[in-house]
C-alpha cells in the first residue's frame, strides 16, 4: 500500500514538472497524452476480421475496406492530439463567497491559431465537470463547480483537459495545475454572546458595543444587539421587536469582537461574519477586534471586504 502511495505521489510530481502550475497554461506535446479508448477496442478487432476475411476469400474490396479503416484509426490520433495542442487556459479572477457554498472558478479558454474548433471537456472532480466547444480562434468562459469545505484561500486542484474527439476511438488528455484562487468567508451563522460579558455589551476590557448618549428614537432590531437597547415596554405592549438609537459622537459604532463570543475559533468566526453582514445592512458603522488585530469602524463595501478577508483569514498559515 505504501508502495503504490509513493509510486502514485511521485507519478502526480512528474506530471507536474512536465506542466508547472502557473496563471496561463498553453497545452504542448510534452503535456498532452493520446492511447486508443475502450470503444476502438471493437473497432479494431472488426477491422482485423475484415483483413482476415479479405485475405482468405482474396477479396480486393473488403482488403479495401479493411486499410481504410486502420488508415481512419490512425489520423484520428492525429486529429485528436491536434484538438488540444496549443489550447491556453487562464485563471481569472472569482469573487469570493462563503463556505459551504459551491464556487464557479472563471477560467478562460483560447482556441489556438488553427483554424477550426475545439472540443474538450474540464474535470476538477467527479462533481466539476464543464464540456465546452471553443470556436476557431475564439475565447470561451468557463465557471468551473467547486465545492468548499473550509475558509481561506480555494486553489484550483489538478485540472484533467479531456476529449474523445472526432470519433471517440481515442481518449486524449493533459493534467492542468493552474494558478487560480478564491477568497472563502468563514459561513455565516449565529453564535452566543460570551457570559462573562454584560448584558450592557461591555467587555472587561471597557471595549463598548454601542454608544448610548441621548436617546434619539427607535430602530429596526438587528441580531447581536445589546439587550439593555430593546424597547421592552413597547414590545410588551404588542408592539414589534425594536431597538432604542442614542446620539453622541460614537452613535451606530459597533465591534465585532472575538472574545465577546461562545464557542471554537470557527463558530466565532461565523458568528462575527453574520454579525457583519447584518451590520452593513443596517447601514451602521462597525469595527473588528481579533487577536492581534483591529479594524476601525467604518461602513461600505470595501470595508465590508477587508473585515470579511481578516476572518476568512485568521489564524492560516498561509494568508498570501
């Protein structure tokens, strides 16, 4: 077992240093593999009984056939290596998502300088498979399926590039290791307030959750507000959930904190992630407090980015 694991791991080394992973990946003859598919089997063994057949009955006709279709084999191994050879392939850019999600990795497909089409088909597993035709001298997209399990960095697996094409009598393939990511978020779920904070959202640290200077009215309720800022009294006299707005120079300014929240480093990070995404709904100005790391409070897309980038982030190895 351990034999054919080393065999296995050196073969996938090999074919890697035949074809280096990197952004754009032009299909050569060093990385490009043709043998015949199980369908020719039959064909061949038709075409050897015709040869046989001709030979004995001294049929010029059927020794005809029989050189035409061996003649047929092999220019089909020709057109199937040509199918791939000089195909470019490209990682764009893909915009990041959360965990549990299935990804689309864009990866943009060149036809090469002959002019014909090509037809190939894009494998990262068993569940991501795309077939796509790339015309004449065209560029065709193609969102690859991927599914995520973890935050971080998603990196594009080893890429099979296959055909059958024209007759499927050949099974033509290269192994593609191209430099394409996405930024995973941590998957947004709601997590329980730590209980050694107080219900008035100040942590032993003095850090505050909201400001509460003068009261300046109502607004909608958002999870993982302080409880002290429900409007009670309305809400128990049939009214719905809302929450009481304070002025003052830090009036909407939020922390997401990491110590605020129960549970392993994963679960608080959903918990920060959907926390913030509600946050930026309310439109409110919100701020980050992990580890070794503090974000500002701020609001808008880009500062929605950044503080969803530090929790897909935090604690890697490898945050590049």
């Amino acid at each position: 077992m351990q034999t054919s694991h080393r065999l296995e791991t050196l073969f996938w080394r090999w074919t890697e240093r035949r074809s280096p992973r990197a952004r754009q990946v032009t299909l050569r003859h060093r990385s490009i593999y043709v043998v015949p598919s199980l369908s020719s089997l039959g064909f061949l063994l038709a075409t050897v009984l015709l040869w046989l057949l001709g030979t004995n009955y001294q049929n010029n006709l059927i020794l005809a056939t029989s050189f035409f279709l061996i003649a047929l084999f092999f220019i089909t191994i020709l057109h199937a290596f040509q199918n791939l050879s000089g195909i470019k392939l490209s990682g764009l850019n893909t915009q990041p998502g959360f965990c549990g999600e299935i990804f689309h990795i864009a990866i943009e497909v060149a036809a090469s300088a002959q002019g014909k089409d090509h037809y190939l088909t894009l494998t990262e597993s068993a569940q991501s498979e795309v077939s796509v035709v790339v015309p004449a001298r065209g560029v065709v997209k193609v969102n690859l399926p991927v599914q995520t399990q973890t935050r971080g960095w998603l990196s594009l697996g080893r890429l099979m590039v296959k055909s059958h094409y024209p007759l499927g009598l050949t099974r033509v393939w290269s192994w593609v290791y191209l430099d394409a990511q996405a930024l995973v978020y941590p998957q947004p779920k709601p997590a329980q307030l730590a209980l050694h904070f107080g219900a008035d959202g100040d942590s032993e640290d003095g850090a505050r959750l909201l400001a509460d200077d003068d009261f300046i009215g109502f607004a909608d309720y958002q999870p993982g507000a302080p409880l002290t800022h429900v409007a009670w009294k309305q809400y128990a006299r049939g009214g719905e959930l809302q929450l009481k707005q304070y002025g003052g120079a830090e009036q909407d300014s939020l922390w997401l904190d990491y110590q605020r929240l129960m549970g392993d480093v994963e679960t608080r990070l959903s918990g920060l992630c959907y926390l913030a995404l509600q946050w930026q709904k309310s439109g409110r100005d919100y701020g980050l407090l992990l580890p070794g790391l503090r974000i500002e409070p701020a609001c808008g897309e880009s500062h929605l980015h950044k503080v969803l980038k530090a929790l897909a982030l935090f604690d890697l190895r490898d945050v590049s």
